[in-house]
C-alpha cells in the first residue's frame, strides 16, 4: 500500500523580525485509498503544509517520504505520484481544456502524442466534459474550470491527489459535485489530501486533521 510519511517536518518563517512556526515537528502517514481533509484556521499552515508535500516549499527540517523514497526531492517522483488541484484553478488561458489536461504527460516518456491526447479525452468524458475538449478556460464555468483541473491532476495516474481549497471559489452544487468526484476517487484507491475551511466536506472525509500551533493531529 502506497504511503505519504511526513517525519519530524518543521517549517517557520520570519515576518517583521518575529519567527513563526508554521509546522512544529509534524509526523503522519497519509494511506493510499482514503480521503483525509486538512482543516485549521486561516493562516495555521495548511496550505504550507501541503505545498511542502507538493515540493513546491522546502522545509527546515525533517522529511516527506513517498514509500520511502524521498518526495521532495524528487520532481520526477512527484510528477508521477502527485497530483495538484488549486482554487485558482491555475489553467493556462491560451491552452485549450485538453491542451491543458495533457500538459503534465510531456515529462512521461511512455506517452506518444496519440496516447496522451486519448488518455485526456478518456478522463474529461468521465468528468463529463467531452463537449469542452476545445474550449478555453474563459469559455467555461468555474465548475468545469475545476473539473478540468482535477482531470490535469489525474492525468498520469497518480497514486495522491491534494487539493488546496479546491471549491472556494465555487457554488454550492459545483462544490458538492467536487467533492463526490473527489469522494469517488479515493474509492477508486486514490489517496485524497484536501485543505478545505468548509464544513460541507466533513461526511466525505474518512479522516479529518486539524492543524494548529504547528502541530497536526486527528480530529477526535
């Protein structure tokens, strides 16, 4: 079973000459097949947190491990095992919604341009978007935006899907549609890890974390 292992993690920042711990020694593994919901008030590090599993933020100390190998070192790891969904969506405006969706396969070598175009067709037709291939991002809602998104973040099938806030910007139908997609995914096997503030996602989770003061633990 595919894991994330965090050991030890601490990352602090410095804001008019103050430290501030942002993560404190945090330690958890995170299980491929469940869906975990990160949640805290703003500005407790939730989103440092996953950037730092991402490994788009280095830490001080400690380590981010992906079945023992270490995840944020390693792009060409982190790009087939991790997937990233944002609340800006992120899209490149002059990219159509498959350009979009294929671009993270140009790094996999095992992908011709007839296979990553099919494979990008395959996963928006389950996201029902197979009439949005050849819109821009400016020619589709903010709930298409997002599944669009979500289908760029499956692209090279990977084993962890984390997602910063990724239905703030949304309605409450789009929001929910996410999350089922989301909750479908992690019965799929996928391993979810979502910031979320919203308590709405609270029954799709099979685990929910809190992270304050540094410190990450389990809501009980």
């Amino acid at each position: 079973m595919q894991t994330i292992t965090i050991r030890n993690f601490s990352k602090t920042y410095v804001k008019n000459n103050q430290k501030i711990i942002a993560l404190n020694k945090i330690n958890y593994e995170f299980i491929k097949g469940k869906f975990y919901v990160i949640m805290g008030k703003s500005g407790s590090g939730k989103s440092t947190l996953l950037n730092s599993i991402a490994g788009l933020i280095e830490g001080d100390s400690g380590t981010i491990l992906y079945d023992n190998q270490n995840l944020t070192n390693t792009a060409k790891l982190r790009n087939e095992n991790v997937g990233l969904v944002y609340q800006n969506f992120l899209l490149n405006e002059n990219m159509t919604a498959i350009e979009n969706v294929m671009l993270p396969t140009f790094l996999n070598k095992n992908l011709d341009k007839i296979k990553r175009y099919k494979k990008a067709v395959n996963i928006l037709k389950e996201l029902d978007l197979s009439n949005r291939l050849n819109h821009y991002p400016k020619e589709l809602s903010g709930g298409e935006q997002q599944r669009v998104a979500v289908a760029r973040a499956l692209i090279n099938n990977p084993d962890f899907i984390l997602a910063d806030e990724p239905t703030g910007n949304l309605d409450e139908k789009n929001e929910e549609l996410i999350f089922k997609i989301l909750k479908k995914l992690a019965n799929l096997g996928k391993g979810i890890i979502v910031v979320s503030h919203n308590k709405a996602i609270k029954k799709y989770a099979d685990t929910i974390l809190i992270l304050e003061a540094g410190d990450l633990h389990e809501d009980k």
